[in-house]
C-alpha cells in the first residue's frame, strides 16, 4: 500500500463537469484509503458520504450588511485554514482558481509553513471567461503561480492557459474521468415516462448556461429531415422556461422532452442512441465521456478539447461550430442506420475504457499530488 494521505478538495455542488470531476475523485481516493475533506457552501449531489474516510465541510455563506453582495472567499480561506492546522492536511486540491485556489492560498498564509501543499486544476472559465477580464486576470495569475501544481483538463485549455496568463508552474494535462453506475430503471420505464416508444433518442446533458448554445441545439434537431422517429431528451440543470418560445417557433416540441435536476443521469444515458452537444466553448465535455461509457456515439461541433475525446467519424462526429446543417445530416444518418449507431456507441466505449478511466487517471493525480509534497521536502 502506498503513502496514505490527508486530502482537502474544493469543489462546487452544480451540476456541471467540475463539480462531478471533484466529487468523483473524493470518492475514487477514498476507496485507496485516502482521508479526504470536501469544501463548498453545499454538498454535491454526486459525493457519497458514507464512506467514513469522506469528510464534508459546509462553508457559511456571508451576507452582512456592509457587503453589497455575498462574501464566499473568506470565510472559505477560514474554513479551510481551521480544517488545514487541525487535520494537518497534507494536499488543499482546489477546483478553479478563482475563489477556490485563491482562498486556499489566504489559508496557507493564515497557518503558515509551506503545507499544505495546493494543486489548482483549471475546467475552463478561469482561463476562457474570467482571464479575459483584467479585473479577474492577476487574480488567478497569482494564485496559479503560488500553487504548487497547476494541471487542466485538456491539452487545448493548456494552451490557452499559457497563452492567457504569465505562468511559473509547468502544467500538467490530466484529462477528466467518469465512472459509470448501474441504472435504477429499465430503458423501457424510461421511454414510457417520456412517451418515446421506439424512436431515435438524442440526450443533451448540461446546466444550460448560455455558453451551451441551446439555441443551436433546437436549431439543429429542427433542421434534421427524420423528426418523425426523431427525440431529444434534454437533462437541464437549470430552468428550460426562456427556450420554450424558440422551440414552438421552430416547431419541434413534440420532439423534445425536457427532464428538470435529473441526478440519475444513467437511467437516461442508457436509453439515449446518441449524444448532441452545441457549445460554443468546451474545455472536455464530461457530458459527451458520461455518453460514451454508456456505449452511444455523441454528435459535436468540433471546439475546444472536445476532439480529445471524440474520435471523429469513429465514436461520433464533429463538425465546425454552427454548422448546424452538417449536424443535422450526421444525425439523419445515424437516425437510418441504427447499426451504424450501435457499432460507433461501441467504440466509444472502448475509447473510453482505454484513455478516461478512473484507475487510469486517479493515479496521475495522486503522482501530481506526491511530486508536489515531495518537491517541498528537497
């Protein structure tokens, strides 16, 4: 057995890739007897407590008067100062700079001494969105340089990164993971409930922010020619109200069914024959992985890191962004050949089992983690 070690990880409870991300390693190293301290102002919806070796630490909200807005980043650094010196926390993992890595670093200063040691892992918007602004810029440029591991989820946000930000630290590309749990129901309980009988089912998974393109998600469900055996199933993390209107216009409500803070996403990934994804910026795509493991190819425009993950004409198809017409014919294909479906949903697959693994990228963090202490201790 290896070094054992005491592991904070900073984590938001949404429902996005990054809060998975963070809540499945919890999980992962608390299964190779890692003692790990989850931080956020919620508990995750995907973080399992009942492992014993799994501690959650709610951090308060501040809303006093002279603050105009809420205040999360210091009363964060508090909390994980106190759970820092108390615990003798070996590593603080913190998911995104800003406040995440930032409070980690207020934390450090709190204690004082070199540990614990901070990893940052980038998921995009510090990078994409957040860098962009020179009010957020320095910000994350410091604490990216006071970390003692930088590491994004993909080669394509590296690159931005570097590009982005005056950066000391080497980053290290560790790709997201996804491990798969038993669905609940049966496909046929599904497609009851969503009334699909034996159409061609698309899933779109996502929190819907506006980075997502749900308008060109509809546009290209009504620019397919097959909407007779054609559904789309969208899993929303957020209300789907402001989308209803372009839907009628467009004339595909009978083809859309819409399932609101659905956390048991396999049920669903395992009736879907296929994935669509229309975002304009994607660091990985965890949504596509998640469609993947569950056998079914995913339909995307080819942005960002998603062609890290997505074979092109082998486990899906990519297409360049807002080449809506393109993506609807790709979908009409494989709407005709459902063995075509089949074949390239098993590749992904495999794709997946070989390169996005948990027993293959759990690992690479923890190296991360011990090249850090052991840097520290030269």
């Amino acid at each position: 057995m290896g070094r054992k070690l005491k592991i904070g990880i900073i984590g938001y409870p949404l429902i996005g890739g990054s809060g998975i991300l963070a809540s499945s390693l919890a999980m992962e190293l608390a299964q190779r007897d890692h003692d790990i301290h989850f931080f956020s102002y919620e508990k995750p919806f995907r973080l399992n407590l009942d492992d014993s070796r799994i501690r959650f630490h709610k951090v308060p909200v501040a809303n006093y008067r002279p603050f105009e807005y809420a205040e999360y980043t210091l009363p964060l650094a508090v909390k994980i100062a106190e759970v820092a010196a108390s615990e003798k926390l070996d590593i603080i993992h913190a998911h995104y700079a800003v406040p995440h890595a930032t409070a980690s670093c207020i934390a450090r200063e709190m204690i004082g001494g070199s540990q614990p040691k901070i990893i940052t892992t980038l998921h995009g918007t510090d990078t994409t969105l957040l860098g962009q602004n020179r009010n957020y810029k320095f910000a994350i440029q410091h604490a990216l340089n006071q970390s003692d591991a930088v590491t994004t989820v993909s080669e394509s946000l590296r690159q931005d990164t570097i590009k982005t930000f005056d950066i000391e630290n080497r980053i290290r590309v560790v790709h997201n993971f996804f491990t798969p749990s038993r669905p609940t129901r049966t496909q046929e309980e599904i497609r009851k409930q969503l009334d699909i009988g034996d159409d061609f089912v698309l899933l779109h998974m996502s929190n819907l922010r506006p980075v997502k393109r749900v308008d060109l998600l509809l546009k290209t469900l009504a620019s397919c020619q097959r909407k007779e055996r054609l559904k789309l199933v969208v899993l929303a993390g957020s209300p789907f109200d402001e989308f209803q209107s372009l839907a009628k216009d467009l004339g595909i409500q009978s083809n859309l069914r819409v399932v609101d803070n659905e956390y048991l996403v396999e049920n669903y990934l395992q009736t879907a024959d296929a994935g669509l994804y229309t975002s304009e910026r994607e660091s990985f795509c965890l949504s596509i992985l998640e469609t993947m493991f569950f056998g079914k190819p995913s339909i995307a425009f080819s942005i960002g890191g998603i062609p890290e993950v997505v074979r092109n004409t082998e486990t899906g198809f990519l297409h360049s962004f807002e080449d809506i017409e393109s993506m609807a014919k790709s979908i009409d294909q494989l709407v005709d050949d459902r063995e075509l479906a089949a074949k390239m949903g098993g590749r992904a697959k495999e794709h997946a089992c070989e390169n996005f693994s948990a027993d293959l990228i759990v690992p690479q963090y923890l190296d991360t983690y011990l090249s850090a202490l052991d840097e520290g201790n030269q």
